[in-house]
C-alpha cells in the first residue's frame, strides 16, 4: 500500500470515527463549552488518573478517556496507534516521541500549532521560557509546530559506581573520550561476586543502542539538514535565548548514508565489544529490560537518559552506586536524543483537545504525572529537572545540560516512515552483532533496503 493510499485511509477512517462520536448537536473542532465531549488519551491510567481527575474540575464537560498503548519500543507502539486508527478508533490526543512526531505529521494526521499558539501567545511564554529550544525544534515539521515537549531524554552514560570501586575507577570527567570508554569497559568486565559483570551494554533500538556512537563519530544513519522557517515561534517565545539563533523548522533527512566510513567505525567498535566479551548480546526493547541486571552488577555502563533514575530505585539499588557522564567524546561529542509530548488528531474534537493540551503544558499538572513522580523521563520544563528529581545521582544536571550547555545535541533521525526504519535498522544491528556479516557487508545491505524505502516513498 502506498504512503499516499494509507495517509487517505486513516484520515478518513478517524475523522469519520470522531465524528460519530460526538453528541449531533457538536461540530467538529468548534464545539460549543456546554456541550458533553469525550477525550480520548493515549496514556497509562496509572500515570494519568490524577491529571484526569484535576481537569475535571476545569473542564467538567469534558471526559477524559485514558487509552493505554504498550509496545516492545516507539515504533511498534506507532505501528499499534496507526492500526487502531485505520480500524476506526481514533485517539483524539495522541502520544509522540521523537520516533513517530513526523510520521503522524506527515501522514496529516496531527495537528499543527502554529496559528493557536500565536493566537494565544501570552498563555505560553512562561512554558517556552522553561524548554530548552533544541527540544522545541525537534517537534517541528516543514515549519509548524505539532507538539509541545512534555519529556524528553539524550543518550548519556551511567556507571555502576559499586564496579567501578572494585576496578579501582572513579567516574569519568566530562571530558572523557571513546579510548577511555575501552579501558572502562574492559576494566569493568569479569567483576561482581560471580565474576559475570559486562563492561558495558545496550538495547537494540532506534534511540540509544549505537546510534550515539554514530553521532559522536561525525555522522549519521541519514544525512541531515535543517528546514527553513520557524521564525514565527523563535521570534516569538525566543527572541532573547542565543541558543534559539540558527534554529529553523524542523530537520529533515533526505537520503540514507548507512554504509558510509563513519558509521562502518561506529559499528565496529560495538562488534568489537560483543566479540570480545565486554558486552552481551542485543535485543530490542526500552531500558527497562537491563535495569535489573545493572542494578546485581552485571552491567558497569549502559546509554541512558534520566529516565534510568527511576528504573533503578525500582530495582532496588542503593544511594551511591550509580551515576552519570555525558557521552564520550570520539570526533565530537554531540549527543543524540528524543522527545515526547501530546499530538492531536485533525477531525476529531481539535478545540477541546487543544484546551487540554495547553493546560497540560503547566507545571503544576506535569507534577501530577506518574512517571514525573518516580523519575522514568526526563521533564521538558528546566525548573523540574532538580536534584530531588534525580535522588542519588551526584551529576543529576548533565540530564538538562545535554541541550542547555549543548545546543549541538540533535534528534535521532527519524522520518515519516520511521516505523519501517526501525524495522530495518535494528534487524541488520543484530545481524553485525551476531557476527553473521562483518560491519560493512552489514552496512551495505541495510544501505541497499534503505534506498529502496526512500524510493517507495519518494
């Protein structure tokens, strides 16, 4: 099926469903305050029941419908949400991270911002004066706006501080490089009470995996280039922030470059890693798969963002044997990440779910959220990334500092079709990693598949 035929098919399908949803007396994305509407959320109800409950209060016309959406990674949750919506069951407000913001932009499913947010930009500027512009422009797409940052996470290290005593280390300045990363994972594994501990490891993934060691050694999975525009918001909501100048309207990634010099290194040192026993076997799945072993020290380092803080509590691990660094430094040391926030769905009721998503935006309601309370994202606001956040992590403010003091940090690449994308970047990762094909026979077939997804959706 085309990209075109599918986009048409699940516009329609929504917008119908949507439509049959509400009360006759409603008309779509216009919908008079009085009348009852029904929001359908995607999001855990063990996360969400406090929000839902509090906008009650605000909003008591309006029901909110939590629709929880799980999945192995973001694009499998994606693939879900795309599936339900072509069956006919709409989300009114979806969840995006960075994986599938462009895709439900690009198939014209999610709303674009922009017109709301400068109709009502003083309701705002005190939420974008508390977000980093470099996560702001990861939500955008060819010039608008479909998502305000609610978390987000780049791909820093943790160390198990517990392993690294026992190998006579201390933690890593910021300033540490790959060739140190080598001497940390070597050193770091064989240790533990069975002897068992990996130096380091890593999910399979389209975020993290070893995809920042692609970032850090110069390149890319795809080229990359800014889009222009976006003017209308830095102007706005940045005109005084120097880390909004240069910033345009989102990134786009016109062709793949998996198989180039750069990436063939980056995937070699991780082979090498596996081969050599410094690192287990990979497979795909979000974090939460390893906490448990980085926490019986199996594990000494592993990619993760802030969200790691709150795996770790839950496993049990006690104050001061864990931290964080940024990324090492290879040719750069440019970090790699993501970002999740609410979408709406265009054709469903669009001005109660954008009331929703604007109240959404305060502090107070992302204080409610479940996963803020344990710690299992990183928060879009600055003022809520604090020491109490991040219990027992010493360098807790590398989380937030990974795009204050970095503006270089950029999204993972990740276009409209980034469901097929994942798919086949982590089907040839495990390839090369299973030592099947050597790093550059590895890379040449997934450049060759690559090439032939652009081509089917030129």
């Amino acid at each position: 099926m085309s990209a075109l035929s599918r986009r048409e098919m699940l516009q329609a399908s929504a917008a119908t469903m949507a439509a049959a949803a509400l009360p006759a007396s409603v008309t779509l994305a216009s919908a008079p305050s009085q009348d009852n509407i029904t929001l359908r959320l995607q999001a855990d109800p063990r996360d969400y029941q406090e929000v839902i409950d509090a906008y009650a209060g605000v909003a008591p016309n309006v029901s909110v419908e939590p629709v929880s959406v799980t999945g192995i990674d973001h694009a499998e949750v994606a693939t879900k949400i795309l599936a339900s919506l072509a069956a006919g069951t709409p989300v009114d407000i979806g969840f995006a991270a960075t994986e599938a913001t462009q895709l439900y932009a690009g198939e014209g499913l999610a709303m674009g911002m922009k017109d709301r947010l400068l109709d009502q930009a003083d309701d705002l500027m005190e939420y974008f004066s508390d977000v980093s512009p470099v996560l702001v422009e990861t939500d955008f797409y060819e010039g608008d706006l479909y998502q305000l940052p609610r978390d987000f996470n780049a791909a820093n290290m943790w160390l198990n501080t517990k392993l690294l005593g026992e190998a006579g280390l201390e933690l890593p300045g910021e300033d540490w490089t790959k060739d140190d990363f080598n001497e940390y994972a070597r050193a770091l594994t064989g240790l533990g009470p069975e002897g068992d501990s990996f130096g380091f490891a890593w999910n399979n993934g389209l975020w993290g995996g070893w995809l920042p060691w692609i970032f850090v050694n110069g390149s890319n999975l795809l080229s990359e280039e800014r889009v222009g525009g976006g003017e209308w918001l830095w102007d706005t909501f940045y005109a005084d922030d120097p880390n909004a100048e240069g910033r345009g309207g989102g990134f786009r990634w016109p062709e793949p470059q998996a198989n180039n010099a750069a990436n063939v290194e980056a995937l070699e040192h991780v082979v090498a890693l596996t081969r050599d026993g410094h690192a287990p076997s990979v497979e795909r799945g979000f974090a939460e798969n390893l906490s448990g072993f980085f926490a019986a020290d199996k594990i000494g380092m592993y990619p993760g963002g802030g969200f790691f803080t709150g795996f770790l509590q839950d496993a049990g691990m006690e104050p001061g044997t864990y931290d964080a660094q940024f990324w090492p430094r290879w040719q750069s040391q440019r970090h790699q990440l993501g970002v999740g926030a609410l979408w709406i769905l265009i054709g469903g009721s669009e001005d109660a779910a954008w009331d929703f998503v604007k109240w959404h935006t305060g502090r107070d309601v992302m204080e409610m959220i479940g996963f803020f309370r344990v710690t299992r994202t990183t928060p879009a606001r600055r003022s809520m990334c604090t020491a109490e956040r991040f219990p027992n992590v010493s360098n807790w403010n590398i989380f937030y500092d990974t795009v204050d003091a970095r503006p270089d940090t950029g999204p993972i690449p990740a276009p409209v079709f980034s469901i097929e994308l994942t798919n086949i970047f982590t089907r040839y990762t495990e390839v090369a990693v299973s030592l099947e094909q050597s790093p550059q026979d590895t890379l040449d077939a997934m450049q060759r598949e690559l090439e032939d997804l652009y081509a089917r959706n030129a």
